[in-house]
C-alpha cells in the first residue's frame, strides 16, 4: 500500500513539472494581434500569408488574424478583444482613418504597443507605421504616363476610396505630376468597394475617343476597366496602368506579362516586414515612427526579372513551411517520447 501511495505521489509530482514548464513556455509567449481591414482582396490575402509565414520561423509568437470584413465597428471591436486579451502588441490596418483613433490610443494607454500598416489613422498616438509611400506611388506612374506619351495624352483615373491615406496619397502624387504637362488631360472617376469602375467610365470610353491611357488604383480596378474596354474592342488602343504589383495568376506581374496592363506599380504588403518590426518592438529596441517599404515601376521590360524573384521567394516560403510541419511534428513525438521516459524511470 505504502509502495502504491509513493507511486501516485512520484506520477503527481511529475505531472506537476510538467505543468510548469508548460505554463512557463506560455508565459513565454509573444502574442501578436493583426486586425485586418477587408478579407476579400488577393493582396491582403497575400499581406496574412507572409505575416503567418514570417511568425512560423519564431516559435515564441502566437499570431492571430482578425478579418474586419470592410466594417469599422467589428474592428473596432476586435481591437477591445485585443486589448482585454493584453495581447503583446497589435498591428493594425485601419478600414477608416478617424473612427479606428479611439481604440488605438486606448491600446496605447494600456501599455499594448500599435503598428499601423498600409493605410494611416488620423493619430500620432501609435508605436509604428510600416507601409510605401503612396504619394510616390502616384508619382511614378504619372511620370511613367508622361514618359510614353512625350506629356500629351487623355488620361481616365480611377480612384478607390478617398476615404482612405492610400486613395487620397496615389491620387495626389498622380496630379503633382501630370498637372506640370498641358498636354496631359485627366478625366478622374470613382470605383465601388469590389474594384469595379462606376458607370461613368462607360460613358467616358463613349464620349471620349481620344483615350490613351487608364491609370487605376489598383491592378484589380485597372484589371476590370480593361474587361470593359475589351467588350468595346477598345482593349489594343488605351494602356492599362494599375498599383499593386502581385505575383502569381491574375497578380499585376502576370497581367503585364500577358499584356493586359502596360505596366503597375509595386505595393509590397508589408506582411513579413511587419512580424520582424513587432519582433524588435517587443525587445525593446528604439524603432522609427515611420518605416518605409521600397517600391518601383514594373512594365514589360522587367516584369520577367520580378516574377522569377518572386517565384524563388514563394518556393523558399513553401521550403520552410514543410520544414516547419516537420519539426512540430517531431517536436510531439519528442514530447510524448519523453514523458513516457519519466514515467517508466519514475
């Protein structure tokens, strides 16, 4: 009776060293929240890919992804949960610029530091932001614009939300641009929330036969303008430009290499970026307010050097998304492996 006692003891005792490792690896843990601000878009499908690919190399981030789904209220909300959860630091891309302010500096005040990515809010009360210049962006296919025209040519922009930093900066530093050329005329139209030109851009293609040129807000807009233009048979005659610059089928690099879209410019997401900069933020290393990602022009005379790049990137993300299936794998067997031992030595 004595030896079974001292047993249950030895397997108690046990189960409780176990319990605290566990709960000290937990402890352990940094806990990244990233509320994204619309699901339904190639390129930020793209931007949570390569934020759950970059955590997967650190063992010590847990990240978790919050879908806003185009509603300012839900993200709102999901940062609360954030912030009750005292979630390490929190990584934001705002849907509205204003309503979002709030809770970012609620999160601040509580001590949980905010990475703005991609588009800005109308507060300096955040740790980090992390995106392109838009402004840039806009200027370079402006300048683009005016380099193959020789600063003559009718232009049809298509805006996305101007209720946004990136719809407002791309449209900004488009017209810094082209109002410098008298030649250029810009005939400026409005696209619905799911990338769609609004119907204004039918009649303009209508009444308008001397167009040359669509510079749209994102490859997804130029994309869909170039449908239409193509039901019209006007598809040869007017070049595309758009903003994003995704690899991959139906991504702003294949439709130039299809030749869809003359050129688009490259938007990176950020995503990894992002993971790295929360990562040095958690170690308390002094960061800059505001981190710029690079961006460049991409036509038919460098759209195959990009996509190879790109191709070599997405295998090595693939490479060591196995590597790492394989190393949790074995980490459980390891685990279960080693538990077993205790108890047979206990």
């Amino acid at each position: 009776m004595l030896r079974g006692l001292s047993l249950i003891l030895l397997l108690s005792f046990i189960a409780i060293l176990i319990s605290c490792n566990s709960s000290e690896n937990d402890r352990e843990k940094i806990s990244i929240g990233f509320s994204q601000s619309v699901g339904d878009d190639i390129w930020r499908t793209s931007m949570n890919h390569a934020m759950e690919v970059e955590a997967s190399l650190h063992p010590e981030i847990s990240l978790k992804i919050y879908n806003a789904n185009r509603k300012a209220k839900k993200q709102i909300d999901d940062i609360e949960r954030m912030i009750k959860d005292k979630t390490s630091i929190i990584i934001v891309s705002p849907f509205e610029s204003d309503s979002i302010v709030p809770v970012i500096e609620k999160a601040k005040a509580n001590g949980i530091p905010v990475i703005i990515v991609d588009r800005k809010a109308n507060t300096p009360n955040y740790t980090a932001y992390l995106g392109a210049d838009n402004i840039e962006v806009g200027r370079l296919a402006g300048k683009h614009i005016v380099s193959i025209s020789n600063g003559h040519a009718s232009v049809i922009e298509i805006n996305g939300d101007l209720n946004t930093s990136p719809g407002l900066e791309r449209s900004l530093g488009f017209k810094q641009i082209v109002k410098q050329y008298p030649g250029i005329k810009v005939f400026t139209i409005d696209s619905d929330d799911f990338g769609h030109p609004k119907t204004n851009y039918i009649k303009l293609l209508d009444s308008l036969p001397n167009i040359g040129y669509v510079y749209a807000f994102n490859d997804m807009i130029a994309y869909n303008a170039w449908k239409i233009a193509k039901n019209k048979g006007l598809e040869k005659k007017i070049k595309f430009i758009g903003v994003d610059g995704l690899n991959g089928p139906f991504g702003g690099i294949q439709l130039v290499k299809d030749g869809v879209l003359e050129s688009t410019v490259l938007y990176p997401t950020g995503g990894s970026e992002a993971i790295k900069l929360a990562l040095r933020i958690v170690g308390k290393e002094i960061v800059p307010k505001n981190n710029k990602l690079n961006t460049i022009l991409i036509d038919s005379l460098n759209a195959d050097i990009m996509s190879n790049q790109f191709d070599k990137i997405t295998i090595q993300q693939s490479d060591i998304e196995q590597q790492q299936s394989v190393i949790k794998n074995q980490e459980k067997k390891y685990s279960t492996q080693s538990n077993l031992l205790k108890l047979l030595i206990s």
